[in-house]
C-alpha cells in the first residue's frame, strides 16, 4: 500500500512539473511500469488515450532505449542482489536514493522550465486537453 501510495504521489506531484504537454497520458504508463512491467504501463496508457491522439506512446517508446538497458531488466537488475550479497542491503539503497534524487532535480531544475516553455508555445493543445478532461 505504500509502495502505490508512493507512486501516485510522485506521478501527481511531479508529472505535471516536469513533462509539460499531455503530462498526465505521458506520465500514466510510467506509473504503471513502477507498479510492475512496462505492458502495466502500456495497458495505462491505452486506456486513458484509446485512440492514440498524442505523443505518449512515442515518448514512452524512447525513454525505453535508455531506461530499459539499465533498469528494467537490465544492468541494475542484474547486479542488485550480487551487490546485496557482497556489500548488504544499504549500500544499494543510498546509491539508488541518490539516483532518485538527481532524476528528480533534473526533472524539475532542466526539464520543467523547458517543458512550461513548450506549454506556452502551445496553448491551444492545452486548452483541448483541459476541456476533453472535463
């Protein structure tokens, strides 16, 4: 319960700061990715946008080029229980803590200013996705 507490938190909190345009279609499959595999995420995804009208699923699909060798499966996967195994259970938490904390400041500190750029640059796409919301 407080693992998806966590998550919905942090997907409310910090989706619509960082990703500025379609922020909750683009945000929702990360979500359901941290809550277990990338098709939770897809499955999110297509039903919130059915029909595929904005660019969720092409975000989606380039954030996996790099998110996937490392993370989803990959090299981090792979190493955190020999990492375990050899140093404990606190060493990997700090390293992947200070992970989670650098994403977040660069989300919020380089992307957000670029991304509320690009929302003002736009603002006829963000009038129709408040009023299809509502």
């Amino acid at each position: 319960m407080v693992g998806i507490a966590f998550n919905v938190a942090i997907f409310l909190w910090l989706a619509p700061r960082i990703i500025g345009r379609y922020w909750f279609e683009r945000g929702i499959g990360d979500v359901g990715q941290s809550m277990g595999v990338t098709a939770t995420g897809l499955i999110l995804m297509r039903v919130v946008g059915p029909e595929a009208k904005t660019p969720a699923f092409e975000a989606f699909g380039y954030k996996q080029l790099v998110f996937e060798p490392f993370f989803g499966g990959g090299l981090v996967t792979a190493l955190a229980i020999p990492v375990i195994y050899l140093t404990g259970v606190w060493p990997l938490l700090f390293v992947m803590l200070a992970v989670f904390v650098i994403a977040v400041l660069t989300g919020l500190f380089y992307f957000h200013p670029r991304e509320m750029k690009d929302r003002e640059l736009h603002p006829q796409e963000m009038e129709q996705q408040e009023q299809a919301g509502s």
